[in-house]
C-alpha cells in the first residue's frame, strides 16, 4: 500500500554548523528533477573531445553527485542564520550566494546528511518493490542451478 504523508510541507530549520541554523523546504519531485537534470549536465560537460585527455569516471560521477546537492541547497534554502558577507552582516540567500556556502566542505556534508539524504531515502521508500518472500533473487537462483550442475558433474567425473 502506498502511504501519503498528509502533514503540511512547511520550511523547518536545520543546524548546519553550530550556531547556524538554515531553514528549508521540503524536497519535492520537481526538485529532485531538477537536480537530476544539473548533474546530468555537469557530467556530460565533463566528458573528454575527440582532442581532450579523457576524465575518470569516478571523477567526474563526483561532479555530478556534488551539483546534484548543490542544486536542491539552492532550491531549498529558503533562509538562514549565522551567515553573513565578509564584513559580517546578515546576507541574502541567493543562488549565487548558497552556491558558495555550500563550497564549505563541512556545510556541504552537513547539508547532504540532514538534508538531501533523508529525502532520496524517503523518496526510495516509496518507489521500491516490495521483496520477495524468501527473500531471493534470480541472480541467485541462477547461481544456485549453475553450482549444482557443477557439483553433480564432479561426482560423475572419472577419477582415472
């Protein structure tokens, strides 16, 4: 049974660092679509020309996974507190504003923790089938099948 969540989707605070808190919307599939969509690019425009040195895959799936927080940060955050510009006074949060607040790895992490797992759980949650009864797969039925043959076939071979 598919079980909806009826409780409002008002913005809650987080506490990113300590003493600054950041307030967010809750993930939504538009916004999940949209991140997707950003870290799709970000990997495509990382992949080598015909005259460029190739980039490692590894590296380049740490981009998009990177613009993929990134981007659900810049269509969260809705506001904070604790940060400011470089004279101290409370800034803006714009795009261009949480794209460098989320260039601190410990902002970054925090808010990939607190914020953009908790959703893709939620969202794998709903999405997942339910698991077989025995618990079993066919990859595993398959190798099971395939060690039996084999175990037979030992039994039959000649030993002279």
């Amino acid at each position: 049974m598919l079980k909806l969540k009826t409780s409002s989707a008002e913005p809650f605070w987080l506490e990113i660092l300590p003493g600054q808190k950041t307030q967010f919307k809750p993930v939504t599939m538009a916004m999940i679509l949209v991140a997707r969509e950003s870290a799709a690019r970000t990997m495509i425009d990382m992949m080598p020309t015909f005259d460029g040195e190739p980039i490692p895959d590894a590296l380049a799936d740490a981009a998009g996974r990177v613009r993929f927080c990134v981007t659900l940060a810049q269509h969260g955050i809705v506001d904070w507190e604790g940060v400011g510009d470089e004279n101290g006074d409370k800034i803006a949060a714009t795009p261009d504003v949480i794209a460098e607040y989320m260039a601190n790895w410990r902002v970054f992490d925090a808010v990939q923790k607190l914020y953009v797992e908790p959703a893709l759980e939620e969202l794998a949650e709903k999405n997942v089938s339910a698991p077989l009864q025995r618990g079993t797969s066919r990859a595993k039925t398959a190798a099971r099948t395939i060690a039996k043959r084999a175990r037979r076939a030992a039994k039959n071979a000649r030993t002279s």
